[in-house]
C-alpha cells in the first residue's frame, strides 16, 4: 500500500511539476511574445498617390476663342458684301465735275438703293439732280476708252423725257414742262455750272423708259451723253453721297 501510495504521489508531484513547467513555458512564450511585438519595427505607412483629376475645359474660355475665329473670319466676308451692296469708296480722276468736285476728291458712294431695285425687280432710278457712278459700257469704246471704266456725272434728264442742248442751253420736255425748261436754273446745283456756251448736241434725244441723260458740272470738258448718248439704268452703280477728303471740304451730297 505505502509502495504504491508513494508511486502514486510521486506521479501526482511529478504530475504538478510537468504541469508547473508548462506554466512557466507558457508565460515565457507569451513574455517572449509580447517582446518580438515591441520589437519589431511598425511597418512603413503607404502612400497613395493622389488621383489625377480630370481637368474640364473651361467654357469660357473656348467661347472666347470661338467667338474671335468667328471675328476673323467673318470680318473679310461683311466687308466684301458692305463694298459690293451697300457703299464703296472712290478716287475723283479728272476735271469733268468741277467745281463740284476736284481730282483727287475721295468720296463715298451709296449703293443700297440700286442693291435693293435689283432684289425687288425694280429699275432703279435717280433724283434730277443727283451726282451718280456708273460704268461707261460700250458708249466709250469709240472715244478710245475702257468699256469698264467708272464716271461720274450729274442726272440732267429722267426716263421718257426729251431732251435738246442749243447754243449752250439745255432744255427738258415733259408733261409736266411741255414747253420745256433749264434744270440749270431750275435745280440748285445749277449755280456751280460755269461756262455753258460752246455746249450744243446734234437734235434732241428722247430718252427710253430705261434710260437717263448725264452731264458733266464743268461742261466745257466733260465727256457725256452730249457725246455719247443717253445711259442705262442697268449701268448705274450708286449716288454720290459724300465728300470724305480732303477734310476741309467734307460734304454730304
């Protein structure tokens, strides 16, 4: 019985002292444990790169630019169409309008209302009196001119109208003045008409529907319709409508 008793106290102490080793093994471990963690050096942060943001066009700013390419490109464009239909500019070449009108005079030419007649279907056709370009046509070609070139003259008689120069005077017949009258009395440009007495033309002229008679304010040289006859409508290409150069002699007409 003692034999066996002390085997088996002997196991139990040997029991508690295995279970006593395992103890002290395990709060080693744990200790050991807890001393790698302090250790071990943290691991480094990360760093995330930032998202590149997707940079929106600002629409002002293409606007803008939008906006002067469209400048650019339609400044050419209204320009033509202003010289073409609406007003052009010219040089006085000659002495044909004095002293209306001197060389060298720049001026601007009203265009629209002959535009407007061509879109309406409509001849266009001047005041008496009025100072108007046109272009020359075939008339010219046998007095060795440029069919093409432009005049510059004043409207003495209108369509249908019949018309005489003699012995420096002109004289206009219509229903209204069936007995004839001067429109260089008559009108107030007529007072700037300098010697007239070496103007005559072979017969009087009746003027078609389509047709007006144009001379020259220094009649003495000025190459006309006493020269070359009567001109179209169609060949009109505006009114005088002011003097621009020199600024001393700025004018509206």
């Amino acid at each position: 019985m003692l034999a066996s008793t002390i085997v088996k106290n002997t196991c139990d102490n040997q029991s508690i002292w295995t279970q006593h080793r395992l103890a002290q093994a395990s709060r080693w471990a744990i200790v050991d444990s807890m001393t790698e963690d302090k250790n071990t050096p943290s691991a480094a942060p990360i760093h995330t790169p930032p998202t590149k943001q997707k940079r929106r066009p600002n629409i002002r700013n293409v606007r803008s630019t939008l906006t002067t390419v469209g400048v650019l490109l339609l400044a050419p464009a209204i320009a033509l169409l202003l010289t073409a239909f609406v007003f052009h500019t010219y040089q006085v070449d000659g002495p044909s309008m004095q002293t209306t009108l001197s060389n060298n005079d720049r001026l601007i030419v009203w265009k629209l209302p002959k535009t407007w007649s061509s879109i309406t279907g409509h001849p266009y056709v001047p005041k008496r009196g009025d100072v108007v370009v046109f272009t020359g046509g075939s008339q010219l070609t046998s007095f060795g001119e440029d069919p093409n070139k432009q005049l510059i003259k004043r409207v003495i008689a209108l369509p249908g109208e019949r018309i005489q120069v003699v012995g420096g005077k002109i004289t206009v017949f219509n229903s209204a003045h069936p007995n004839g009258f001067d429109p260089d009395e008559s009108l107030p440009y007529g007072k700037v008409i300098g010697d007239t007495s070496a103007m005559n033309m072979n017969g009087a002229i009746t003027l078609g529907k389509n047709q007006i008679f144009v001379c020259g304010d220094n009649r003495p040289d000025s190459l006309d319709s006493r020269s070359f006859g009567p001109i179209g409508l169609n060949q009109i290409v505006g009114k005088l409508a002011a003097r621009v150069a020199p600024l001393s002699k700025a004018a509206r007409f």
